[in-house]
C-alpha cells in the first residue's frame, strides 16, 4: 500500500471509464477497481441506439470492449476486486478491498446499482446458475434453451432480445396488464417468433424438476425452462457513501442518477468529475456553483423508491 494514486475509481461501468481515461489523458496516476466486469451494465445490453456516433446502434459488450480499450490506451490501471470498506485519512482516502488495501488522493464512486432481489417461493432451493439477474450471467450459448424472464420493463425485454441473438428462446411474463418497457421494445419482441409475452400474469414460484426449473405462475400455469432471469428492478449501491460528502469523494453514474440510466449520461458525469478533480490535483479548486452544490446534495442519501423507474412493470 506504499503507493498513493491521484484517484481511484470504484467500478468500471461507462461513468467510471470515461472518468479514467480522462483523468489519465491529464497524467494523473489512476487505478479502476472492479468487482464483476469491466463494462458494467452495458455487458447487458443487446443493441445500444442512442449513444452518439454509433449510426444503427452497437452491441453492449462491443460498446463495453471499446471503451475499456481506450482507457488502457490512456494509461488507465485495473484490478478486479470488491471494495469493501473507504475511509478517510492524512492523504485523502484509504480503499480497502477484500484482499488489498490502497491509498488515494481522490476517488470517483461510480458503483452504479444493485437488482432488486424479490422473494418468490422456492427460489433458494434452485441449484446456481438456475435463477439469474443479468442477462450476461447466462451462458453465451443458450441454443435449445428457454428461459422465463420475469418483469416487464426495458430491461426484460432487451434481455428477451438478447437471450434470442444468443440462439435461446424467452418467455417474458409481467404482473401488469400492458409492458412498462418502451414501445420500440415491445414491438420488437412481438416480431420475434421465439418470445412469448405474458401480461398480468406474475410468478408465484419455482422448483427444480430434473433438468428444468419448474416455475408456477399466476394463472396457474407451470412452464418447464432451463433459467429464470429476474428483471424487477434496480436500486442504487450506494453502502460507500459518507453524510457529509467528504471533500474528494465524486459520486457520479446510474448511483445517483435515478431512472436516468444513460451510458451517454454516465460518461457525461464522468467528464465533468474528471474535470474537477484535475482542477483540485492542480491547486487551481474553486467554490462550487449554486449546480454544483446541487449535485452534491442529491448524491448524500440514497435513491428513493419513487425516483427509480421500476422494470417490474
């Protein structure tokens, strides 16, 4: 732990890269620490269509790959592990992960969010790998495999895409009447001969059945399917944040960003706090402005429940 970085940053999502590489363009020394996957949630994307210079859209993992490239260009260093604790001391701040421990002068929290997990009967009884919250943790090939994607917003039906360009077939069922998701979405998942929709209908609960996961729904169907994914919602992960914020701590990203979770928003919240703290490394830190102090604010407390845009539909 002898070394002490300029920043470090908490999760390699678009916010968190984008931050990085500016930061290292600037010859700051920064070190980006991941738990999961370099590329956050855009490994969950199936098409990503209004980030700007891409004419017809890119895939997520492809998005992903390209910006974790460029910073590596830059000069960025990553280390995949799970921060567990951050503290304040003399220099600025100690992170402390779950086998290493470093020093830093500033950090950028862009830890993004965490899926709802809600309780449906015997879903601890399900053997790993059975029931998923990402679409990514699926296996790559899904041919002549179906799974039950439950939710109802534009995540489960990106994810229903997904899981078919994989070679798999999806059954999306969601308790309300008509799909949260966009319009777009539910368009194209009804152009799809290998999704099936099932509105009003909600899970009531699974159990394994052989080389299956039975699961037991509302209108008292059970289907046979190799995966459940659970799409319900997002919440933010925000356990690192201080009241008060503590001079150099920067949370930006889809953790505190509400429902605006935008690859193209991240990595404008990224900019702006690499920005700042060049200004604060350099000396030249200046009082923020009435917007600034704004952002701060926002960022103190968690999200509430009513400024998350439920994919439970």
């Amino acid at each position: 732990m002898s070394r002490t970085w300029d920043t470090i940053v908490i999760g390699a999502g678009p916010a968190g890269l984008a931050a990085a590489t500016q930061l290292a363009r600037t010859d700051q020394s920064v070190l980006v620490l991941e738990r999961k996957r370099l590329g956050g949630l855009l490994w969950n994307a199936n098409l990503v269509e209004n980030y700007p210079g891409f004419p017809g859209g890119i895939g997520g993992q492809e998005l992903a790959s390209l910006m974790v490239e460029q910073a590596r260009q830059a000069g960025v260093r990553f280390e995949m592990e799970e921060v567990m604790e951050l503290t304040e001391d003399a220099v600025g701040f100690v992170v402390v992960g779950r086998e290493n421990e470093w020093k830093t002068r500033t950090v950028i929290l862009a830890a993004g969010t965490c899926p709802k997990k809600p309780i449906f009967r015997g879903l601890e009884t399900l053997g790993q790998g059975a029931v998923e919250y990402e679409v990514a943790d699926l296996p790559e090939n899904l041919e002549e495999k179906e799974v039950l994607v439950v939710g109802g917003g534009d995540a489960a039906f990106d994810h229903a895409l997904n899981i078919v360009s994989r070679g798999g077939k999806a059954v999306i069922c969601h308790k309300g009447e008509r799909a949260g998701a966009l319009a777009l979405l539910v368009r194209r998942a009804s152009e799809e001969k290998s999704i099936d929709v099932l509105a009003g209908v909600a899970l009531e609960g699974c159990e394994p059945g052989g080389r299956w996961v039975l699961a037991s729904l509302s209108s008292g169907e059970v289907l046979d399917v190799d995966h459940i994914l659970l799409a319900c919602g997002r919440v933010a992960n925000d356990r690192l944040l201080a009241e008060p914020l503590p001079r150099g701590l920067f949370p930006i990203g889809d953790m505190v960003n509400g429902h605006y979770r935008q690859a193209a928003i991240a990595v404008g919240d990224g900019l702006r706090a690499a920005m700042r703290i060049e200004e604060m490394l350099r000396g030249e830190d200046r009082e923020p402005r009435e917007d600034e102090d704004m952002v701060r604010d926002e960022a103190k407390g968690p999200m509430k429940d009513e400024d998350i845009r439920s994919n439970e539909g």
